[in-house]
C-alpha cells in the first residue's frame, strides 16, 4: 500500500468512525467508535507529517 493509499484510508475510517460515534444511541459503543476515530486521525496526522492536535475540536 503507498502512504497516500494509508492516508487516503486512515481518513475515510476516521470520519466513518466519528459518524458512527456521534449517532449511536449506546454510550459504550459511542466511546468506542470515537476512540477508534480518534486512533485513525493520530495514524493519519502521523503519516502526514504533522503533530496530532492535543484535544479534540470538540467535547461531549
């Protein structure tokens, strides 16, 4: 897989993963997608060159 094949994929399931975080109706399972979105965006930042940002831009 080439880095932008690794970027390209990181980014959709780090949006896909926050999607699903914010629509589910299960506390637990939200944590989890969020967490998983969270882990793929630091992989994205990471292959991208540039620091992960220290909070997320939103709390809930």
């Amino acid at each position: 897989m080439s880095n932008q094949d690794l970027i390209a994929y990181h980014a959709t399931r780090s949006r896909k993963e926050l999607s699903l975080g914010l629509m589910s109706d299960n506390m637990a399972a939200a944590r989890s997608h969020l967490k998983l979105s969270s882990l793929h965006y630091a992989r994205l930042c990471e292959l991208e060159g540039r620091p992960p940002r220290a909070r997320p831009p939103f709390v809930l």
